[in-house]
C-alpha cells in the first residue's frame, strides 16, 4: 500500500496547499492522494497555474485539469469549481492533450458558475502590465485579474452563460462596452500588437474600427460551447452527493499562500485566495469539512513576477534578470554554459546554479523562476494561518545535494527608513523574527541566516526517511521546527515513487 495512505486513514476530505509561492510540486502530491480519492477538485486559479506531473518518465504539464485526470480510467471525477477562472480555450488544448495520449475526460465537470476568461481580459491584463511604470505584478498574461474583477464588478460572464447563448451574446456586449471605454485610452497600435497574440486568436479579435470583433468572440465561444456542454453542470451538487454518499475528496490548490489575494504579499499576489479558506469555498465547500490539509514546502524558495523575496539569491539582480523580457532558459544555460563553476559564483551565480537544478522554468510562461534560500520567518507566517490539521510535505530536497552550505532564514533586520506597520513602529536596524506579508516591510526586511553544513550524496533513489544523509535530515527538522508543524512527507526526485513517509516525531 502506499504509505501517505497511512497519513489519510478515516479522512474523507483532503487538501494540498502550498505554503510558498506557488511552484512547490503539489501535482506530484495530488497524484498520489488521487489514488486514494474517488475526486479531486480544482477550486481556485486558472491557467495561470502549471503542474507537470512524471509518471514512469513521462511529462504531463497542465494548467487547468486536474492533476487527477491520469487516474480518470480508474472512474474517478475531475472537477473544476466555481472559483476558478475558466479559459476554454487553454482547457480545450488539455483535453485535445489528453484524448491524443488516449486518456478520457468523460469524468471530467466544470462548474457551471466558474468565472470565464474573455479576450477582453488578456487585452486588459496585457496592457495594463505593459504600460506600468515601475508597478509591474508580472502577471501570466492569461487575463486572471480582470477576470475575477469582473466578478466582483457583478459584469462577469460564468460558464453556464455558454449554455445560452443569446444570454451570452448581450452579456458579452455589454462587458465589451465597459472595457472598451478603459482601452480606447490606450495606444491603439499597442492594444493591436496584443491583440496579435496566440491566446487571442492570432487576430481574429480584433477590429480596426470598433476595436472588438464582437461576432468572432460570439462565434469562438459558441464553439467552445458545444464542445463542452456535457461537462458543464452544478459541481457543488455534486461534491455535495459524493460526500453524503461517503466518497473521498481531495482539493487541488493552485498558486500558494504568499500569492492569495487576501494573505499574501498584496499587490504583488494572484486575484484568488490560494488558501485552504480559498480552496474549501471554490469548491462549494467549508474549512471546517476539511478533515487533512497538506502544506507543500520546496526545499528552497522560489518566485516568479515582481515582489519581495527577502531570501533571493542575487537579491535585485537575480530579479532583474529572471523578470527580463524573453530571458528563457536556453539563454540563461549560453550565457552561464559551466554549472560547476556557478557554485563558486557568490549568490547569483549560486541562484543559477539552482534554478538549473530544480528546472525552475515555468510551466506557463516559461520564465525563469527566482530562486532563494528557505524563509523560515515567511513560511511560519503562512503555517500559523493554516488549520491545525496541517501536515507538511518537503519537495524537491533532492535539488541541494552538493550544496557545500545551505542557509535558513529565521529573522530579519529591517533597513528602511521609519515604517509604521499596524501598531509597530519600524526603524533601521530593528531585528525581529517576525512576519508579515506586508510588501513594503518585506521590501526592507534582510534576512538573517542560519548557516547548515550541506550533503554530497545524491539522494534521488532513497525511499525511506531514515536513510537520508543526517545532514539531509538536519535541514528537514529545522524547516519542521521553524514551522511548527510536523513534516510528514519527504519528495526527493520528479517521479511519484520518489516520495516516502516520515514518522510522526
Ligand atoms: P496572475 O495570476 O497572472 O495575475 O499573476 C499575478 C502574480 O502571481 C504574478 O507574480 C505571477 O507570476 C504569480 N503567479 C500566478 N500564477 C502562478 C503560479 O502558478 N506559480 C507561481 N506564480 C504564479
């Protein structure tokens, strides 16, 4: 039997978060607990969100599906709620994915309430971002922000508009119409050349007098419609039945807790709450219906797009270089060829160095992520707003093998001028081991480090706990002890089987 089965004996909800930002390896854990599940639901995020899943060797990368759907000819449902931002375009390209491996999607239910991406949130997204002076998220570009903000604008389109489609139609001109008095403010050249784009049809959107061909959207998504129509249905219902009829569950986070929109790093967040209070409502859900929460923390941090990242190595520069325009990692191995050396390079080089080992690439937009030490501050500050219920999973230790040391952050000095962040004042030099996800306090936050001796072995074929390398081992306890919370779970390779079990301490 798979041994994080043990973990779940008598559970019947479960959930996988992540405790960073986002990027953490949950799919491999999804995978695992979708063995176990007769469900797994996709709540929050769109395809902003990335998950490769290897099984025997092989890559599956998906935004939107499920990471359970290559266990859909076991019979289990996929589902994707209400709370995630649908582009049926991206999901579409999934499934074609899917039905080319031979995979069936016939288990697969969109809620009928999930909130639709149109083009005119890319367009939005897109020229919002290219056109900020010096505040940049650095947002996927895949219309995630204005998606949900239509919704709480109460001018949003949801999936089951596509199930009517002279509804769908006066939706959508109407949302047009508020838009298009925003983006007729915009450098019209610009908006055409976004408009350019394969998330927008090459085009087919635009129209040189009335900015919006507003019959190609209609008929677009009149297609993508009838393709999905059997899928759309009430997965609250749903979800609802399956737990009457005692059937086991398990959420699929996307993003991660530093990037909720109402516990992270404000603004430089996503636009849903990635959090299990987020997960448990964009499934139709309650927290208190959660019987496991399953914090996932890599071994080391990373970030993608603007924000603070106290712990990055190479500080600023690595930012600067990792949210550079086209910057991909073909360019990044021409320009830093010999890996070896890197490891001698201070810590940007040391950020390459372990960029290159983690594949930290993204997964949608293929930029590459900035890499940092382990905040243990940070970390603490989003395990403390988790339910008590949490267990903790450690992916990726695998990636700081022949590290000579490894650093943890268990304080910072703070080296801005005067700040005044709720009921404290901040000066310059002020040392604390506090936490906030306050962007501007982070920004002058310099961490403090504990220096631990790193291991040589490479530990990709261990399969127990006890056989990692004491110094493996060290670091685990102390990711543990800093978070307060047990770790339970150690991933020490991309395939599943590369994942044990370890012992409550
Ligand atoms: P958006 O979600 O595209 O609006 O992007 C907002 C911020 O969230 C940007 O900093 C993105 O890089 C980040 N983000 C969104 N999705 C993910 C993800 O799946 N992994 C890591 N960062 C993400």
């Amino acid at each position: 039997m798979n041994p994080i089965f043990e973990l779940l004996r008598g559970k019947q909800v479960a959930a996988v978060v992540c405790t960073q930002w986002g990027d953490t390896g949950k799919g491999k854990i999804v995978d695992h607990l979708a063995d176990w599940s007769d469900m797994v639901v996709r709540p929050t995020g769109g395809a902003n969100a990335g998950h490769t899943i290897v099984i025997d060797g092989k890559r599956y990368a998906f935004h939107l599906i499920p990471s359970g759907i290559l266990r859909d000819h076991q019979g289990k449902k996929n589902l994707i709620g209400s709370g995630v931002a649908l582009d049926p375009s991206i999901l579409l390209q999934e499934i074609t994915l899917l039905v080319t491996e031979g995979l069936s999607w016939e288990n697969l239910f969109i809620s009928h309430r999930s909130k639709l991406v149109l083009p005119q949130h890319i367009v939005l997204d897109r020229i919002r971002e290219a056109s900020a002076k010096g505040d940049k998220i650095g947002t996927t570009g895949r219309g995630i922000g204005p998606c949900y903000a239509d919704h709480y604008r109460r001018i949003g389109l949801i999936a089951n508009d596509l199930l009517n489609p002279s509804l769908f139609a006066t939706k959508l001109r109407k949302n047009l119409a508020e838009h298009k008095r925003y983006l007729e403010s915009f450098d019209r050249e610009a908006l055409r050349a976004i408009m350019q784009h394969p998330h927008l049809a090459h085009g087919a959107f635009y129209d040189e007098t009335r900015l919006f061909n507003e019959e190609a959207i209609i008929a677009t998504y009149a297609r993508f419609a009838e393709a999905l129509r059997e899928a759309i249905v009430d997965t609250d219902a749903l979800i609802r039945e399956e737990l009457r009829r005692g059937m086991r569950i398990v959420l699929e986070g996307a993003q991660g807790h530093r990037l909720s929109i109402d516990h992270g790093d404000y603004p430089f967040v996503t636009s849903s709450d990635c959090t299990v209070t987020g997960l448990a409502k964009g499934a139709g859900l309650f927290d208190s219906e959660i019987d496991l929460t399953i914090g996932i923390v890599k071994a080391y941090a990373t970030r993608v797009g603007e924000g603070p990242f106290p712990t990055e190595l190479g500080g600023l520069a690595s930012a600067a270089w990792c949210n550079t325009p086209g910057v991909s990692e073909a360019m990044e191995l021409e320009r830093y060829p010999e890996t070896a050396r890197l490891l001698e390079g201070g810590p940007f080089g040391l950020g390459v160095w372990l960029r290159r080992q983690g594949a930290e690439y993204g997964t949608t937009t293929k930029r590459p992520r900035r890499v940092g030490w382990h905040d243990g501050v940070l970390h603490g500050h989003a395990v403390k707003r988790m339910p008590k219920n949490t267990i903790l999973a450690v992916t990726k230790l695998d990636v700081l093998s022949g590290l000579p040391t490894i650093q943890v952050c268990e304080g910072y000095e703070f080296q801005g001028p005067d700040y005044q962040l709720g009921g404290t004042e901040w000066h310059s030099g002020k040392v604390t081991s506090y936490g906030d996800s306050d962007a501007h306090f982070l920004a002058h936050s310099h961490p403090l480090y504990r220096s631990l001796p790193g291991w040589r072995q490479q530990i990709g074929d261990v399969t127990r706990y006890t056989q990692l390398p004491g110094k493996a081992r060290d670091y685990v306890e102390l990711i543990e002890r800093l978070a307060g919370r047990p770790v339970r779970i150690v991933s020490v390779g991309p395939d599943r089987n590369q994942t044990f079990v370890k012992k409550a301490a």
